[in-house]
C-alpha cells in the first residue's frame, strides 16, 4: 500500500513555528531584543542605586566612627612605617614581645617629645597675644590711614574704625589652640592607638599564612599581590614623605631662628605635619611664620625677606629633591588628589587631609587588581590609559 505523498502544507504547518523561531533569532525579533536590552538596563539601574547606597552608608560610618575608625587607620599606617624595624630586629633573633617594646618606646619618645613642643608653643601663643593684639592693631590704623590719605587725594572721605572693636587676637589664639589640638589628637587617643598598633605587628608574621588557608590557591596570590603592593607603595610613600618632612621642618627652624622669629620650634612642628597635606601645606607652612613675624616686628620688608626664603626652600624641596627621593611616585590624577582632600577633610578634619592620600593610594591599587572596579583605577590614575586598537 503506498503512502501517500506528504503535503507541503501540512509540513510547514509543524514546522512554521520552528522556521518563524529560527527567522526571529536570525534577524533579531524587535520585542525580544528590547526585552533582552531592558532587562540588562534594569540590572545597570539596580547595581548603580546599591553601589550609592552602599557608598552614603561607608560615608556616614566614617563620619560616626570617626574616633574609633581613625586610631585603627593610624596604627595601620605606623604599623607599615615599624614593620622594616621588627623584621630587622627579628632577624637579629630578637624575640617579637621585644621587638614591639622597642618600637613602642621610640614611638612613645616621638609624641611625648611634640606633645611638649606644640603644648609649650600654644601656651606661648596665649601669653604673647596681648602684645600682638597691639601690634595688630597698629598695623591695621597704619593701613586705614593710608587708605583715607588716598581717598582724600581723590576727593573722597574714610570712616575711621578701631580694629579692637570688632577683632581680638585672643579669639584666634583660642581658635588655634582649639585646632592644634585636632594636631594632638593622636596623643588624646594613644591607647587605642597603640593596642590597634600591638595587634597589628603581632599578627603580621601569620598574615601570609592566614591568606594561604582562607583562600585558595589563585585568590590567596591575588590577595597577597595586592597586599603586598600595598604596603611597598605607600611605605615608600610615607617613609620618603616623612623624611622629606623631617628636612623642611628642621630647615623652617633653622631659618626662624636666624630671623629670631617666635615658635620658632613650634612652627617647625606644624610645618612638619602641614607638609604631609599636598598642595595646600606648603602655603599655609608659609603663610603662618610670616603672620608672625610681621606681629612681632611690624616690619613688612623683614617679613617679605622671611617669605621669600621659605617659598625658595618649599620649592627647591618639592621640586626637586623630593621627586627624586620618591622615585616612582604614586601616580594619582590631581583632581583625584584636590577630591580626595576635600573629601576626607570633611570627613576627619586636618588628619583627613594628612590621611587623604594614601588611602586614595590604596584605594587605586584594589581597583587594578579586581577586575569590574579598574574603570575607578583609570580615573583616579594620573598615567595615561592605552588606547583600544580598533579591529579593521
């Protein structure tokens, strides 16, 4: 019995939904790939609204926790700071309880010895500030009368004003008083401190050991390549800065004492710290001696002398001699650098700003070595990205 012959039709009608499935996917159904798109999009808006969560809510535990978070953040970069000497000291067979006894004691000598310093400045500060006042105030009458003996040639007429009615020099030494002490803010919580510090060294020997076993063997070398960078980079960085600090601070004391400027030890202290601050530090180091001096001596050309030695100071150090004591620098952006100290300024005050960059540091270097955040990596980096090389 023969078959009969298939019909065409009949074919195509089991067949049509598979043909029209394969035309829909080879041409690309406009409904589908919308649905396609938008869920992708819907995903973007999702993954971009947590990352800002999550961004608000790290912000306002930095700004809450500001007394518990910034003795850990400054154990840990003193941690990076001691680690040579331990290592050295442990190679040597010194047992590691000794070890961290010494760098505790050296530590301790180092605050204990600007403690005093920037204590006796301030006391200094506030006794001397009747006799500035009256000084200030006959700069500021000089200034007016020259302004009204201008005015008068021009036809004009000046309001005479004392500046003691509306200005004291005394609230500005409070205030100083009041933000030296964010300056001291590291000896107001040297306990904390220096237990986050002792943790930190003691498990430093484990650490490397402690990643091997936490993850495995391609993500423990990730991690231990990033940590490792890490510390390299922003130990050179802290070392190198803090030396470079140490030679300005010691030259600023140097130079006041051979004007005969007053502070002239404390001055060197705060030019020290206002140094680890980019850009700005260098000006307001300056600025400062100079309002000094220009108070004592009421004398503008000696105090243009004194600014004029400090800014050739500033600028053969920044200049020259710390690019090459750094050597391969950190490679930020500047405007990464302005946004991170202003961000950190807010959040943390003047140790923010001190702490701004290496954090940013450490920040960009995660950033390179995970893969979906190296768009943050390029931004923050101050070294070109290599152009894509489009395929013909």
């Amino acid at each position: 019995m023969a078959h009969p012959a298939s019909d065409p039709r009949h074919e195509g009608g089991h067949h049509g939904e598979g043909r029209s499935a394969e035309s829909h996917a080879a041409t690309g159904h406009p409904q589908a790939e919308m649905h396609h798109t938008g869920g992708r999009d819907y995903r973007k808006v999702i993954t971009a609204l947590l990352a800002v969560i999550v961004l608000i809510a790290v912000v306002f535990v930095l700004y809450v926790l500001y007394d518990v978070l910034l003795p850990l953040v400054l154990a840990a970069l003193l941690s990076l700071l001691f680690k040579p000497v331990v290592h050295a000291l442990r190679n040597r067979g010194v047992p590691l309880a000794l070890c961290i006894l010494v760098v505790l004691l050296c530590g301790a000598a180092i605050i204990g010895l600007m403690y005093a310093i920037i204590s006796s400045g301030i006391q200094n500060m506030v006794a001397q500030a009747p006799h500035y006042q009256q000084s200030l105030n006959r700069i500021y009458q000089s200034g007016m009368d020259f302004v009204e003996s201008t005015m008068r040639r021009f036809g004009g007429s000046g309001a005479k004003s004392q500046l003691s009615d509306s200005f004291q020099l005394s609230s500005i030494t409070k205030f100083l008083a009041t933000g030296a002490g964010s300056v001291l803010t590291l000896a107001m919580n040297l306990v904390l401190t220096v237990l986050f510090l002792i943790f930190l060294l003691l498990g430093s020997e484990d650490f490397a050991s402690k990643i091997s076993r936490a993850f495995s063997t391609e993500n423990s070398a990730r991690v231990s390549e990033v940590l490792y960078q890490v510390n390299r980079e922003v130990r050179q960085y802290l070392m190198t800065k803090t030396l470079i600090n140490l030679i300005v601070g010691a030259i600023t004391v140097v130079v006041l004492l051979l004007f005969n400027v007053d502070f002239a030890f404390f001055i060197g202290v705060l030019t020290f710290f206002m140094n680890y601050i980019p850009n700005f530090g260098a000006l307001l180091a300056t600025l400062f001696p100079a309002v000094v001096s220009l108070l004592q001596y009421e004398s503008l050309g000696l105090t243009l002398g004194l600014v004029a030695v400090l800014v050739v100071i500033h600028n053969i150090i920044g200049n020259f001699l710390e690019p090459k004591m750094m050597g391969s620098n950190l490679h930020l952006s500047p405007l990464a650098v302005l946004l991170s100290l202003i961000f950190w300024g807010w959040v943390w005050g003047v140790w923010g700003m001190v702490l701004a960059i290496p954090v940013i540091s450490m920040v960009k270097i995660v950033c390179e070595n995970v893969k979906p955040l190296r768009p943050i990596a390029v931004l923050i980096s101050s070294v070109p990205a290599k152009k894509k090389v489009k395929k013909e």
